[in-house]
C-alpha cells in the first residue's frame, strides 16, 4: 500500500492549530459584540479592509443601518467601529487563510501522489466541511441583521460545533499519521472516552446556547445559583420543555450540572485506568471546571471566558488522545487512515 508523506501529518498538524485558534478568535468575536460589524458578506473580494476615510464612513453608515447599530451602538464614531470591526475582519480573514492553507497543499499532495486512496475521501471531506463552515458562519451573522441586534444562539450553536468536529476531526487523522506504539487494545476504555466526547459536545452545546443568550451573567454565584440550588424561574416558558433551549436560567443550570458530570466521568476513567493519557484528561477537565467557575464568578470576564473555551476543546483533544490509544495497533500501515 502507497504509504503517505511525513510532510502530510505536519500540514495536518498547521491546520488544526489554525482551527484551534480560530475558536478562540470566534470566542472573542462573540464575547465583545463584534460579530455584526460587518454586514455584507463577501468570500471572494472581503479580504481587505476599507482604505481610505470615506471608505470607513460608507462602511459605517451600513452598520449603523443594521438592527444592532440603529437600536444599541447608534452613537458610534468611526474610531470605535474600528474597534469592533478589527476583531470581525481578523476571525474572517483568519477563515479564509485556513482555506487557502488546507486547500492549496491538498492540491500539491494529491498532483504529486504524496496521498492513498484511504486518505484522498477524508481529506475531501473536511475540505467540503471546511465550505460549510464559512457559509454557517454567514448565516449565523445574517440571522442578526434582520429585526434583532443578535445573532440566532441556535445558529451560533451549529457554528462552534461544526468548527470543533472539523478540528476534531483532524487532530484523530493527525493521530492515525503519528507513531502507534503506545496503542493497546482496551475496549473498556475506548467505550469510555467515546462516551465522554460525546457527552462534551451536549455540554459544549447548552455553553453555546447560554453564551448565545448572554445567560452567563444571569447568575454569577457558585455552588447555588443567586443563593439557589434549584434557582426559580426554571419553567417560566411554556411549552415546559422549550426552557432548556431558550431559558436563560435553565440553560445555565444545565449547562453547570453537565459540566460537574463530565468532569466526575473524566475522573472515573483516570482512576480506573491510570495511564498518562487519562490523566492529562483529567487535569484538563479539573482545569477547564475551574475556568467555567471562574467565568460566572467574573461576570463573565473575556480573557477567562475565553480560555474556558479554549479549555473545552483541549480537553476534546485529551480524550480523543485517550480513545486513540486505547484502539488495538492496526494490522495494517497506519497511512490506510481507516476509522477505528
């Protein structure tokens, strides 16, 4: 079987540290309300900024015409329109470059037959998703430029998951293309750290519901929320169960009691087979439960709120780790890139 370049894995690698920061610029995007600074969406001729005053004037006078600038920032100079736009112009440009960096050594590898016929399809996939992603991100912006100064939280919801399954997505090819000797076969712990990604990504879910509904604020104590354990206002909305999506109070309640849950299934699997990867996992999941805590003690401070998300997907990193070498050493080369 034609085996894959070494230089395939280290693009890789390039690749996943640009989504990974991506994912930060998006948090900081969304945590100072720059996201709807920039109204028109342009993929082809977006990626410079306004050059000249009049440029930055006409650029203006479209935002002030969007529901956010007309009903919250009508007030807004050219000097503090910068200030928002900056951030939005750099989380776009930031997502075109990824596309060029992913797009145009997949061209070179493929023409110069660095790749097999198992790694072709998957790289294609991300690619497609890669699209995906921008054109989500468009529709998660346009769903705050109609009648309402913010964007739709389920939107912003499909947007994060969609960039974390692309960076996850990539970390476990870049883990297929490493070194396999620390794999052994461990069903137990597979079935566990499967498990717990999946219960990540609900927990990562109802944290992007409340942080698309600024409910993050809405109670800044811990352990009890306001002095509550079970804080009121919980089945304020009828039908009941449209609370656990579009109640603030409710989404942060369990979007805290998630949270405790996964990190006491990350510290189960740690304790049960401690091994270095576990551990890791559960150090990241201690960490990342401290930054949550942090976050609403905070008021919902930026710098930490920001890290709590970066410490979401580190811990996914961690656990895809865990699921990784808990497979059995494949038969095969590892450049077959099959799914284990």
């Amino acid at each position: 079987m034609q085996p894959v370049s070494p230089s395939v894995r280290i693009w890789l690698i390039v690749v996943a540290a640009m989504i990974f920061f991506m994912i930060v610029i998006g948090a900081l995007t969304r945590l100072t309300e720059s996201g709807l600074s920039m109204v028109e969406w342009r993929p082809v001729t977006g990626w410079l900024p306004p050059l000249s005053d009049a440029a930055w004037q006409a650029e203006l006078q479209k935002y002030l015409a969007s529901p956010q600038g007309r009903l919250v920032n009508h007030s807004f100079t050219v000097a503090e329109f910068k200030e928002i736009f900056w951030l939005e112009f750099i989380h776009r440009l930031w997502g075109r470059l990824i596309g060029v960096v992913f797009a145009l050594p997949l061209a070179w590898f493929w023409w110069r037959g660095a790749l097999n016929q198992h790694l072709k399809p998957r790289l294609l996939a991300l690619l497609i998703l890669g699209g995906l992603q921008g054109a989500m991100g468009w529709a998660m912006v346009a769903s705050g430029l109609v009648d309402r100064p913010s964007v739709s939280h389920y939107r912003l919801a499909a947007h994060l998951l969609l960039a974390i399954v692309l960076y996850a997505y990539t970390v476990w090819l870049i883990l297929e293309l490493g070194p396999q000797a620390a794999r052994r076969d461990d069903p137990r712990t597979r079935r566990k750290a499967t498990a717990l990604i999946g219960f990540l990504l609900v927990v990562l879910t109802w944290g992007a519901l409340m942080a698309g509904l600024r409910a993050g604020s809405a109670h800044n104590t811990f352990p009890t929320m306001s002095g509550h354990w079970i804080p009121p206002g919980l089945f304020d909305l009828s039908p009941w169960w449209i609370n656990f999506f579009e109640n603030g109070t409710t989404i942060q309640f369990v979007h805290r009691w998630l949270a405790k849950l996964l990190v006491l299934g990350v510290w189960v699997m740690a304790w049960r087979t401690p091994r270095s990867e576990t551990l890791a996992a559960a150090l990241m999941a201690f960490l990342q439960l401290g930054l949550g805590i942090a976050t609403i003690l905070s008021g919902v401070n930026i710098g930490i709120a920001t890290a709590h998300q970066a410490g979401a997907v580190l811990l996914l990193t961690t656990l895809i780790v865990v699921r990784h070498r808990a497979l059995s050493s494949p038969q095969r080369p590892v450049s077959a890139i099959l799914p284990g």
